[in-house]
C-alpha cells in the first residue's frame, strides 16, 4: 500500500505517522525521489486508487485533470478502477458545482461513493460525513474481487434484504433465524463497487454496513414484507438474502411469560409471510428481477442441491442461489460456496470462494438479465 496524502491532509496526520504504518516513504510533492518517477509509476502500478476523504477540492481538480500535486498526478496515471469516498459539509456536497464534478467522474468510470448522513466538522449534521472505516473497507474490498470491475449497475437501483429476523414472543424475549448478514452485506458492497443504487433491507446482524447504502431496518417478516413492497415498483432487482424466521407467536402478550411449575412451555406460532413468494404473485408491469438464495441441508428427502431445485420451482423467482449450509458451515464464515440456479434448466457452480466474489457472480447473472 501507498499513502499519497495531499499537504492539506499532512496538517492532521504527519508524513512520519503515514510512513510507519505503510512501511513506505511518503510524500505529497512530485519533486520529490524524481529518479523513480513516482508521479507516474504510482498509478501506473496500483491495483486499485481509493481517495478518502476526498474533499470538494480534490473532486473538482480531478474533474478538470488538474495536476499539481502527487495525488492528482497519480490519478492521471492510473489504468485502474479509482474510488472516491467524499467528505465535506452539506452545503458543499449539494452545491451544484460539486454536482456537476460527481457527475463528470462518474461517466468517466470514477466510483464516487455517496457519503453517510450525520455529525459533521463543528455542531453541523447531514449529508457529506465520511463513511467509518470497516464500511469503506467493505467497497475496497468489492472492488479489489472483481478483475475489470465496471459500473455495469449504474442507474440501477438494487434492494437487498440481509440477517435475520428476531419475532418477539414477549416485551424481552423473541425466536429468531441465524444469520450474521456477511453475505448480504458482501451483496451490498458488490452491487455499490458497481455503480448501483443500494437500499438495503436490515435484519438482525452482526457486521457493519458498507458505505454508500441506504438502509431500512426491518427486524421481523412482516416489516421486511412491507419494506420490500414499497421499494418494489422502483426496483431494478430484489435479492432476498435475509433469513427470514418462517414462524412467529400467534399473540403478543404485553407482559412477560412467567416461569410455570410445568416443564414445558406451548408456544402456538402462526406462519409468516413469505416475502419473495409475496413479491412473486404480486409481479405486473415493470417489476423488479427477484433472486431468491435457498441455504439447504440434504435429508433423506434428498440432496441440499435437489431441496433446491425443488424450492426455486416452488417460489418462482427469476434467480436462485442455492448453498449448502450446516451446524458450521456457511453461517458467519467468510467463505461459501454455491449453484446459481438460472431457469431453464440452467445453473452455474461457484465453487468456495470469498462472500464478496461469490456475490459479484450473482450480480453478474444479475447484469444478464437486466434489460
Ligand atoms: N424467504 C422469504 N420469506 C420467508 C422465508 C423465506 O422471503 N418467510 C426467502 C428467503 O429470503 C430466501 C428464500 O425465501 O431468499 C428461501 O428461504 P429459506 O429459508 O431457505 O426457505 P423457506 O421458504 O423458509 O422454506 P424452508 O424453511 O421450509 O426450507
């Protein structure tokens, strides 16, 4: 890695500090180390650029190519995807001129990820916070996964539902599904290093969230089902990756269930919605493609595969990622493996990979069969 802070950024953290933590020299002037030419060899070399924060400044001389430092230098050299993550004060995030130079690197291919919402420099609050840390890392790590990354979901507008869902059963207690979000979260941050609009449909999780993606929290079925129908209608597509719990308590008390002398309990549960069924029957007109994921164990009844196929005949939707999971496999892991089912008759096999490269193969089937 190599650091190429601006002189603007050397005022908050030193060249020394910079140096220690990339284990390389680090300057922000192109006289310097002349010999090995690093205003071109930099982006020449590099896999990726990521500019964050990138400021109102940065953003607008690199619109107009300016290069007077080692960074805009850097970023006239460089042959490989370039991510920015912009920082600054609302005013000047929506200032038509900041518009124009987003605009501007976007149709030249730049991934300009939308900043987060919330306390900026000084008392101010809004639009133009940098995103944290782990949720940039996310996006940097999408774009790293996928070799000749484009923004092939630009102007598409992707809703992804991840975790799981808690139904409560009383005011301190609920039953719930595993699921630690990873894949949905991997999902999202794919579907961002692409360009896309990203809502996502938040259950229980145990991971951040990556940068650039609206969220709505949803924590049980049936505030998913009504998250996902409202989004529905200006949906290019609608990955359902959440674990929804199929049950929930026939009735809410107000107060808690006490312990009885009984050594049991008999809880009656009434079936949930199923949400991607739901979105299924209710397709008319333009509707969102729907991608189904089905985490299957095999049984006597047959194969995790053939549980499957079985389910993605059952539920209608248009794709069906089918994984194998297990008492430890799968959930929370960093790694799965899948078969993407296609119609047809057709499927493709994504044998063990990272949730983030497994993701970028569903978004390509995604791409597909976006018209
Ligand atoms: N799903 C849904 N609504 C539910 C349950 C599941 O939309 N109430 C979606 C999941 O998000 C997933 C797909 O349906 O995309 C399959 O979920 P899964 O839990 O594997 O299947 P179920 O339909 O719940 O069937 P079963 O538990 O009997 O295997």
């Amino acid at each position: 890695m190599t650091v190429v802070p601006t002189k603007t950024a050397l005022e908050f953290v030193g060249a020394a500090t910079w140096s220690a933590l990339s284990g390389r020299p680090v300057t922000s002037d192109f006289f310097d180390n002349v010999h090995e030419v690093p205003h071109v060899r930099i982006g020449q070399q590099a896999d990726l650029v990521v500019v964050a924060p990138a400021t109102a400044n940065l953003l607008a001389k690199a619109s107009y190519g300016l290069a007077d430092d080692l960074l805009t230098n850097t970023l006239l050299t460089a042959h490989c995807p370039v991510v920015m993550f912009p920082a600054m004060h609302t005013e000047m995030w929506e200032h038509p001129a900041t518009r124009a130079n987003v605009a501007t690197l976007r149709d030249r291919g730049v991934l300009v990820v939308d900043p987060d919402s919330g306390r900026l420099t000084g008392y101010d609050s809004g639009p133009g916070r940098l995103p944290e840390p782990e949720a940039i890392a996310w996006i940097v790590q999408a774009a790293l996964a996928k070799t000749g990354l484009s923004p092939d979901l630009r102007h598409r507008h992707v809703v992804i539902s991840g975790g799981g869902t808690r139904e409560r059963l009383d005011p301190v207690r609920h039953i719930g599904n595993r699921s630690s979000g990873k894949q949905a979260m991997s999902l999202a941050a794919a579907a961002v290093s692409r360009g896309a609009r990203v809502t996502l449909i938040r259950g229980d999780v145990d991971v951040p969230t990556p940068a650039g993606v609206e969220v709505i929290d949803a924590l049980t079925a049936d505030d998913m089902l009504a998250a996902a129908q409202g989004l529905a209608p200006a949906a290019d597509a609608i990955i359902m990756a959440a674990a929804i719990a199929d049950f929930r308590a026939e009735t809410l008390p107000d107060s808690k269930i006490k312990k009885s002398d009984s050594s049991t309990l008999t809880l009656n549960l009434v079936h949930n919605p199923d949400v991607l069924a739901t979105l299924v029957a209710q397709r008319s007109g333009r509707t969102p493609l729907l991608v189904g994921f089905a985490a299957e164990t095999g049984d006597e009844a047959g194969t995790w595969l053939e549980h499957a196929e079985r389910k993605f005949a059952k539920k209608g939707c248009d794709i069906m990622v089918a994984n194998p999971v297990g008492h430890d496999r799968a959930f929370g892991a960093d790694h799965n493996e899948a078969v993407l089912l296609l119609g047809g008759g057709i499927s493709e096999e994504i044998p063990g990979t990272c949730k983030v490269a497994l993701s970028h193969r569903v978004l390509d089937a995604v791409v597909d069969r976006l018209v």
